[in-house]
C-alpha cells in the first residue's frame, strides 16, 4: 500500500508540477493576486521544492522492497551513473540564470535576456536538465535497487516525456519558426553520435 501511496504522491506533484506552469493557469493565478503576478515563479519553485522534499521524507521513512540483492559493484555503477547525472544536471543549470530560475529576478517574456538557448548543452540536446536527471535517477536505482525506487524512476519518465511535450508547445508559442528549426536540428533527450 505504501508503495501505490509513493506512486500516488509523484503522479500528483509532478501533475501539479505541469498544471502551474501552463501559462492559461498563470494568468488565472495573477488575474487572482494581480500584486504577486512578479512573485509567481518564486512560489511555484518554492511549493516545488517543498512537494519535492516532502515526497523524499516519505520515500525516507517507507520500508524498502529490493529487487536484487545490493552489492558493491551495484553501488559503484550507481555512483558512477548518478554522478554522471548530476554533472550533466549542473552543466545545464550553467547556461541558465540561476536567479530568474528560481523567481528571485523577473525577466519580461521579449527581453534579450529571454532568448532560445541553443549554445553549451543546449546544442547536443534541447533538454539537457531533463536528461542529466534521468541518468541520475538511473544511477539511484542501481544504487537502492527497490521497488520504490523503480516505481520513482519509472513514474519520472512518464512525467519527462509528457511534461517535455508540454514545454515544447509552450516554446513553440514563444519562439515559433526558430525553436521549430531547433526542434529539427537537436534531438531531445540523447544527443546524435556524429560520424
């Protein structure tokens, strides 16, 4: 039960997740609390984080059904994956503003600052985040090979590959025939092996 309580809460919050960023949802929001329309994205993030680490302390305080035994070569393919994940997560992060990401600085929709990333990560995948996170939920799952764990990672999947195509069509909207272009020149998740 605790189990389908886990998968449960993920659908939820990554659902929530989605939903609050649909620009129709924010503009009912800040139609609502027209003095906390600039704040937006900093609650969002902040309800984010929370969800987040709220779903983490239950997964902490749930008892654990592995798959496999754990072992060290497990751990240590786990920690490599994961790191690997996570290099590629803070490589992403670096080509972002940190500040505007968090909601801590508004940047207008058409300013130069807003602009299609297309250089670093951006030019081998159009969603390095996403990727680099999915790697390191990978290496988790080797690491802690439960079905908890797996129930987290499959359930994160489904959530990137629907959440992706929701993004996509919000970027479309912004950027139109340049993110199409994009789109056609970058793969979305695994970068192309050139010859």
């Amino acid at each position: 039960m605790q189990l389908i309580w886990l998968i449960v809460f993920w659908v939820f919050y990554y659902a929530l997740h989605s939903i609050l960023l649909v620009v129709s949802v924010k503009n009912k929001i800040s139609k609502l609390f027209p003095s906390y329309k600039r704040a937006y994205r900093l609650g969002y993030f902040t309800f984010s984080l929370i969800g987040f680490l709220l779903i983490i302390w239950y997964y902490k305080q749930i008892p654990k059904h592995y798959l496999i035994e754990q072992s060290t070569i497990l751990q240590l393919i786990g920690a490599i994956i994961t790191f690997f994940g996570l290099l590629i997560c803070t490589k992403a992060l670096r080509g972002y503003n940190l500040r505007e990401f968090v909601g801590i600085e508004v940047v207008e929709q058409n300013t130069a600052q807003n602009q299609l990333k297309t250089d670093r990560l951006n030019k081998y995948m159009r969603h390095p985040l996403y990727t680099g996170t999915l790697i390191l939920l990978l290496g988790l799952c080797f690491i802690s090979p439960t079905q908890e764990m797996l129930a987290t990672y499959v359930v994160s999947i489904i959530y990137l590959i629907i959440g992706t195509r929701l993004e996509e069509k919000k970027l479309s909207a912004i950027f139109g025939k340049d993110y199409e272009e994009y789109k056609k020149q970058v793969p979305m998740f695994i970068p192309r092996i050139k010859k």
